[in-house]
C-alpha cells in the first residue's frame, strides 16, 4: 500500500474543508472497499478524511411521514431497524443479502452506495481498464464478462454497480442528500450513479468533496410489501447476478402503482420504468408480467458469456411481483 496522510473530521464542513486540500485526497467511512482497493493499488489516496465522526448514525421519521437514514448508519444496524423493516422491508432484505455479517458491522450507507464495481479487470493493475486508466481500452468485452452488464453499456466500459442496497432503494424513489464544496443538494437516488458512456471512470455524479450525509425515504404506503430477491452463484457472500427489488400497490386486483429496480445488468441500480408504465392499471398476470418485463430488456445487449442475464432478469420480475400479489404457482 502507498503512503497516505490521515486526518479525522469532527463535521462535515470540517470534512469538507479538508478534503479540499488534495485532488487525490477521499473519504474514509467503514473503509470495506476504499482500504481493499488500496492494497491493490487501484485507489491511491494521498489523503484519506476519516468520517466516521461526522455523518450521523441515526434513522429518524421525518414530518412527511417519510424516513432519514444518516450516512454513517452502519449496514448492521440499517437491516436491523424496526422502523425500516416494518415500512421498507425491501431495504433490510437488501442489505443482509450483501457482504458478511462482520463487512455489514463496519460499512456505511454512505459507503456502500460509492462501493466501485467488482469487475476483475478493474481490481487488477496489470490489465487495460478504462474505469481504473481512462483510455486504456477494456479488457472485459473480450474477456471474462460473465458478470457484467447487458443494459446501458458503452464500447468503453461494462460494469456493474455492485450495491444491492442501491437497488433497494432506487426502487424505493430514495433521495440522497449531500454536502460540498458548493453547499449542499439533494439527488433522487436513481440519478446519483451514472451510465459509463464515454467516461466510465466517473460512477457517479458527485463532484470531489462531495460527501452524503443521509438518505431520505418517501413516505410509500405500499413499500410495506416489498421485496427484494437476489440471485447469485452461491447462497452468500456474492454479488448478484440479476437482482430485483419490487414494491406493489393492488387495488380490486388492478395495479395501481408499481415499484421495480434491478441489479447486477448496469452501471446503475436499473430502475424498470417500462415496466412499471405497462404494468399500472390493469391486472398483475403473469402474461402481463412477461410482456412488461420482455419490454424492459428489449434494448439489452449481452456480452460473449451473459446472453443468460436476459431471461433471467425477465422471470426474476415476473416471479418477484408474483409473489408480492400472493399468486406465484
Ligand atoms: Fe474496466 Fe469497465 Fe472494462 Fe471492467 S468493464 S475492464 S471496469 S472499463
């Protein structure tokens, strides 16, 4: 690992500040990813601002009805809320079918929403990676893709985002809330992380200094009945194939409103709009699953080894909303 300057923020425009003093400089916050990334000398920091002191640990309602989660609120303690497993449970499922329980214990909501693509190529500094050396060409479209993306990707880059609770909560209309060098913002979650295009480096559309403080969730009625199903190689500690988190709202048998997100086919937590749009106000079947789900990954484009993702992704939608109306054969 290459040497780095440590400094512990007691706020954020403290942290703010500090960060500001290097290019190179990042955030430190469970550090499960950042410290691996570093010994593999793919991240290299000179300056790491620890905030663990800084962004808060609580999970509070808000006056909309809606709820706050702060930053540093570990995954542990997120999947474990009574709160958030009681209104979102689509949240807590999400979390505890990520990492370990010692991983969860340490990682941040902050943290686990900037976590950086496991693509192979990009953790080794001996292969080309445009994400990793912008313009170094990807080594993936030619090579072991079996994991990566069939929505949304660009001749330069084919990875996917790796956070399950991105997926969640993209699919809960989740807003992220920031502070930064220009004050501070607030950006629906489904647009804090980016397409690769031609800038794959850039995963998301924080600026440098940027730090999230919390996340807030709508008040969702029907998030009550939720779910969040992951499909992976094997039952733990993997990253997901093809995930789904859904949400529905029946009324007399009609899908009134509808809630679905998928992971591991892009960039982005990939939030099912077509889907959702062709679903609302009619029956939920399966015939008008399938045809709902078909119509969302009629612009997938597979890699050499993923073509499979395809009708997965189509009958993890179908079987997840079929079972969230309780009518799955
Ligand atoms: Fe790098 Fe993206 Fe290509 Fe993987 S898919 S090698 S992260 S550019």
């Amino acid at each position: 690992m290459r040497p780095f300057r440590y400094e512990r923020a007691t706020d954020p425009a403290g942290a703010v500040a500090l960060l500001a003093r290097s290019p190179q400089a990042a955030y430190l916050g469970g550090g499960t990813n950042l410290v691996d990334l570093m010994k593999l000398d793919v991240a290299r920091p000179d300056l790491l601002v620890d905030v663990r002191g800084v962004t808060s640990r609580a999970i509070e309602e808000l006056p909309d009805g809606g709820v706050r989660i702060g930053a540093g609120v570990s995954n542990s303690d997120l999947a474990a809320d009574p709160l958030i497993r009681r209104r979102y449970p689509v949240v807590a499922q999400a979390v505890l079918a990520g990492a370990s329980t010692q991983l969860r214990n340490l990682a941040t909501v902050g943290g686990n929403l900037l976590q950086r693509t496991r693509c192979v190529y990009f953790q080794d500094v001996s292969t080309a990676c445009n994400k990793r050396e912008p313009g170094s060409g990807c080594s993936a479209i030619e090579g072991h893709n079996r994991d990566l993306a069939i929505l949304g990707t660009s001749p330069d880059c084919i990875a996917t985002h790796p956070s399950d609770l991105a997926v969640a909560l993209a699919a809960m209309d989740a807003t992220v809330q920031t502070v930064g060098p220009d004050g501070s913002r607030a950006i629906p979650l489904t647009e804090l992380h980016r397409l690769p295009g031609s800038e794959p480096q850039h995963d998301n559309v924080l600026t440098h200094g940027e730090l999230i403080t919390a996340v807030d969730l709508p008040p969702l009625p029907f998030a009550a009945r939720s779910y969040y199903r992951k499909i992976r190689d094997r039952a733990s500690y993997a990253f997901a194939l093809v995930s789904v988190a859904a949400a529905i709202d029946l009324a007399d048998g009609q899908v009134r409103d509808v809630r679905i997100a998928l992971g591991g086919v892009a960039h982005k937590p990939w939030r099912a709009t077509r889907a959702e749009d062709l679903l609302r106000g009619g029956p939920a079947t399966e015939e008008r699953l399938r045809r709902a789900a078909e119509a969302e990954l009629a612009d997938a484009q597979p890699q050499s080894d993923n073509a499979f993702k395809i009708p997965l992704a189509r009958n993890a939608i179908v079987r997840t909303v079929l079972d969230l109306t309780g009518t799955a054969r």
